[in-house]
C-alpha cells in the first residue's frame, strides 16, 4: 500500500483489494452491553496491539472515575515498530492528549481533535498514526479509583506492506509543565525592577528578551527529521492584578536545526494572542480547524485558559533538532501555572531522553490557591453591589 492524501477531493478512489479496515475497542465480548473495560487503581492495560503494517485513523473514547482531576492521572502511552517500554512515542496525560488542560472537559471543536456536547464527554483523536510492523498503545489509571473506560481504534492495515514508509514519520506528543513559570524581576539592561503594581509596563513595554532559550516556557524539544505540527497551551492564570490582568503578549520562538546551538529564533512571533492567530487577547470562546480559544478565562482574564495552534497547512520542519518556546508575558515577566501539549512526526528512533520525566500525581494536579478564592469572592462581591445598588436607591425614593 502507498500511503497518500485522505480528504474529500480523492474519497472516492477505490483502495486495492491489500488494504482491510479493522478496529478494537471495549466492546462486550459476551454479547451483553457492558462495553466499557474496568481498569483498578494502579493497573496498566494494552488497549491494543497489531504486528502488521498499517496507519490508525481515529480513536474514540469516554470514561468514568469518581476520583477528583482523574484526567491528569490516566496517562496514555503509544509505540511504534517495537519500540521498548521504557521509549514510548506518546506519554500524556488523557486529558491533555485530547486538547484540553486542566483536567477539564470542555466541549470544543477542531480538525485532529474534537470533545463532544453533553460537557464534552466523548474524546475524538483524528491524527494519522501510520506503522511499518507494530502499534501498541497502554493506559494507565494512576488514580486511587476505579476506572470505565469505552474505546475504539479504528485502523487500516496493508497485506501488501507499506510501500513508501520511509517517507512518513511516526506520530509523536509530549506533556511539560512549568508550575509556575520562573518570572524575570529585573531589566539585565537598566537594572529596573519590575513589578505587579505597574501592570501596563509589565505586559507590554518593560525589558528585552536576550535569553530566550533559558527564559522561555518549553512546549517541545526534539532530536531527529521530522515536523512539529502543532500544540495546545494551558495557562492557569495566577498573577493578580487589579485591572489588566492579561497574561500573554508572549513571542513565540521556534529554533529549528544549527540555529539551536547558535540560540537564534529561526521562527520569531509576535505575542501569544498572535501565534495563535488571534488577537488583542482573546475575551471568548472560538473555534476553528487549526487555531482557537477553548478556556478563555475568567473575569480579567483569571484562572484557566486554553488556546490551541495546529500547523497542518503550515508544518515546521527540522532536520537535525527543534526547540519550541514562548515567552510566559513579555520578556517573560509573569508567574503563572503553564502546561502544554506538542504533537510532531518524525522518522524514529526518537530521543526518549529529551521528554521530561512524567510528574507524579501530585505534581500533575490542578492548582488550588489563594488568587482563585480572591477572584470568585471579588466577582461575587461585585455581583452583590450591582443588585443592592439600584435596590436600595428604590427603597429611599420610595420612603
């Protein structure tokens, strides 16, 4: 089988007789509807495996699990071609993996990934995942509960092999998170300090970045020939600021090959709001096939945010290295909670060595913290003010 486009424009061209459609999925084996796998606390399973050549094509799932934030503690694994255990392609938590931080379902809708109405409870995964001999993809519960977990896999395989497989790279992604994000208090340049009292200086205006490789949040780094196609970005918004509280006006800085070693941005941006094609920072909800605004935030932009930047039209291609960056506010003067998300191909082996290490549960879990309490109560009061105001001016015209 020679692997090619997949869209509207060539469905109807007929597949050789060597391409076979197949799935896996948690089904009930005894005929009956319990269709869900029960997967304990601590327990790993293989949600499927196939020596074979072939390419996934979509995976879908749902689940249950009475444990709080239990979607950062499901940790999803793949391999590719035998790869070993210890050198998995795909280490993410579920959540994330499906384009959403912060351990939430949101419903949201975009080209490679989809969460569904009804609180977005059933996942979509559209990435092609092609294969030469072997998938394998586990699942880990490393929640202190029970888990039900539905799924399907829907791949095709080639009796015929696959003939043009050194031309596709294997499909990869990879979870960081900074929490929170190291602020840079002092201008190297003037030695002016920068604080929170100053917040238009502090977004916009105070200090240049020189040292964007030790600086910057880290969405990606990777050895080898490939393309990075993409990320999804979850601020958890921390800082507090009376008024203009908005936490991105971030360059994003992508260092591709020799420009690594010489720390010069082979891809410059412009702002946070900018790489992910948006601008004057995103107030709303918005989705489109490869950029959008899932969380938008609270009032002032507070608490969780999540945008996502897909390059399919656009792939980033390396050869030797990338390094994938964003400042965390200009010049990188903001403190708050960052995760993030990179998906990528690239011909294997990969260097398993450049993904950070898995965090433990703990460390994976959502902030809970005392700006949060602040914002709801000054949201709550303000709600208040807004309806005993005109209530009361009624009461003392009327008497």
């Amino acid at each position: 089988m020679k692997l090619g486009k997949s869209s509207l424009h060539d469905i109807a061209k007929i597949s050789p007789d060597s391409v076979k459609r197949r799935r896996i999925s948690s089904y009930d084996r005894t005929g009956g509807n319990h269709d869900w796998i029960d997967v304990k606390p601590g327990e790993l399973v293989i949600l499927g495996e196939q020596e074979i050549a072939g390419c996934i094509k979509h995976i879908w799932c749902t689940m249950s699990c009475k444990s709080k934030n239990y979607l950062r503690n499901i940790i999803i694994r793949m391999y590719w071609d035998g790869e070993s255990d210890q050198n998995p392609s795909v280490e993410v938590p579920i959540g994330d993996f499906f384009g959403v931080g912060h351990a939430r379902k949101v419903e949201f809708v975009s080209l490679p990934l989809q969460m569904t109405p009804r609180g977005g409870r059933g996942f979509n995964c559209w990435w092609p995942m092609p294969f030469s001999t072997k998938f394998k993809i586990t699942l880990e519960n490393d929640n202190p509960n029970l888990l039900k977990f539905y799924y399907y896999i829907d791949y095709e395989i080639y009796e015929d092999g696959f003939e043009n497989e050194k031309s596709y790279g294997r499909f990869h992604a990879q979870w960081r998170r900074e929490n929170p994000t190291k602020p840079k208090q002092v201008d190297k340049e003037t030695g002016e300090k920068f604080t929170k009292r100053k917040p238009i200086r502090f977004n916009y205006v105070g200090g240049k970045n020189t040292e964007p490789l030790e600086e910057n949040y880290w969405i990606l780094e990777a050895k080898g020939k490939g393309h990075y196609v993409g990320c999804h970005l979850d601020i958890d918004n921390i800082t507090f600021f009376p008024f203009l509280n908005w936490p991105g006006e971030g360059d994003d800085m992508i260092f591709i090959d020799d420009d690594v070693g010489k720390k010069i941005p082979t891809l410059y941006g412009t702002g946070t709001e900018d790489y992910v094609n948006q601008a004057y920072g995103q107030g709303k909800q918005y989705f489109a096939p490869y950029f959008g605004t899932i969380k938008p935030g609270g009032f002032n932009f507070w608490g969780n945010i999540t945008y996502y930047r897909f390059h399919i039209e656009d792939q980033i291609y390396f050869n030797n290295k990338i390094v994938v960056t964003i400042e965390h506010g200009h010049d990188n003067h903001r403190s708050d909670d960052w995760s993030s998300t990179a998906y990528w191909y690239q011909i294997e082996p990969h260097d398993h060595n450049l993904f950070p290490q898995l965090l433990d549960r703990k460390a994976r879990q959502p902030r809970s913290h005392v700006s949060h309490i602040i914002r709801k109560s000054l949201c709550y009061l303000l709600i208040i003010v807004l309806i005993t105001l005109p209530l009361s001016w009624m009461i003392y015209q009327f008497f």
